[in-house]
C-alpha cells in the first residue's frame, strides 16, 4: 500500500500559488482556484454580516430591550381586563352622579327664576337689598358660570340664615368673597352689612357645547374665530 507523503503534497500544492497571473485567473491550477473562491466566499460573508445582518442584530437587541414594557403593559391590560365588569358598574355609577349634579344646574331659561330664588330668600329673612347685580357670564367647557354681586343689611342671625337658605337651594350657588361690617355707633339696632359673590353655574346646551369645541379647535390650529 502506497504511503502519503505530505511534505510532499505540501510542497505540490505550494509550487501551484507560484508564478501566478493575477489577470489570467481562468488559467490558475486548481488549488489557488480553490483558495480564491472561498476567499470571495468569506469576504461575502463578513461584508453581508456587517451590512445587513448588524442591522438586523441592532433591532433584534432593541425588540429583546422592549420585552419588559411591553410584558407590563400586557399585565395592565389583563388586569383591567379581568376587572372589566366592576370598571363598567362603576363608570355607570360615576355617570349616574354627573347626571344627578347636571340636574342641580340650572338652564339658560330657569336663571332668572334662580335669581328671583336667591331674592325672595333674602327678602323672606327681612334683609334689605342694597345690591344685587348680576355680572358677565363666564362660559367654561361644558358649562357657564354667572357671578352676582350683593350687598344685604339685617341682623346677624338673618345674614347667617339667609346664606344657609342660599346653599339649600334646589340648584347650586355658591358664595364667595364674603365680608360682614359691624354696625355704625349711630345704628342702635345693631343692623350689618354683607357684601358677597354669589356664583351660580348653568349647563351649555347643544349648541353651545358644539360652539364651545369649535372655538377650541380653532385655537388649536391657530385660527381666529
């Protein structure tokens, strides 16, 4: 049996790398052929590594960093999931209350009933008027909100009943502001003054709402209205 000599084969392989035509490559022996070819294959794949396969590394790394949040978002989510008829009892109940509150609030053609409300309880506890001015209507977002200057004279414990009547209306009035002047030396029967702002509050209609979001919208965009 014929034995190996790989000296020798080394020694063949490397006479074929010598003496070689870098522009005749078709002509080479087969090992430097060999060699060249697998050469461009390497050069192949480390450039496709480097530019496409790093960039496919890069949001590879990015989506495993996003793994975290998006794991606690998910576990959010499922807990509000599972929570999901208590959430909607409760929306309906939060929705019952606003309702019950909107009731309190007058509309734009029960404020002058209001007022006259707001007099008459005045008028019932033997205050005498010296002021009573409504101001400028505030419109807010989903409401309108009407100041109303006072100004009442009478007894002490008359000054008190009469704002414990206003706070007891059927619809809400606040009082703001409020300052009690004691009586005069020369006013023996012991009479105060009471200036205050009362605020009352209405809801928008329709209209009024939808003029409202218009307004807002076009503020946003930067157009006069």
């Amino acid at each position: 049996m014929a034995k190996f000599d790989l000296n020798a084969w080394f020694a063949e392989v490397s006479e074929q790398f010598q003496g070689l035509n870098p522009k005749e490559p078709g002509q080479w022996p087969l090992a430097p052929k060999l060699a060249s070819a697998f050469g461009v294959a390497v050069a192949v794949v480390v450039a496709g590594y480097f530019f496409l396969l790093s960039d496919e590394q890069d949001n590879l790394e990015a989506e495993r960093n996003r793994e975290p949040a998006l794991r606690s978002d998910y576990t959010a989510k499922l807990a509000q999931a599972v929570n999901l008829p208590e959430l909607r009892k409760q929306k309906s109940q939060v929705e019952e209350y606003v309702t019950q509150l909107e009731k309190q609030l007058p509309g734009k053609a029960e404020i002058d009933s209001l007022l006259s409300d707001i007099s008459s309880a005045g008028v019932g506890r033997g205050l005498q008027f010296e002021l009573f001015r409504p101001g400028q209507v505030l419109v807010k977002d989903f409401y309108a909100e009407l100041p109303i200057a006072l100004k009442v004279s009478g007894r002490y414990h008359d000054i008190g009943a009469f704002a414990a009547d206003v706070s007891n209306l059927s619809r809400i009035v606040t009082l703001h502001n409020l300052v009690v002047q004691a009586p005069t030396a020369r006013d023996a029967g012991g009479v105060l003054s009471m200036e205050a702002t009362a605020r009352t509050y209405r809801y928008l209609d329709p209209a009024e709402v939808a003029e409202q979001k218009k307004a807002a919208s076009k503020s946003k965009t930067g157009v006069k209205p």
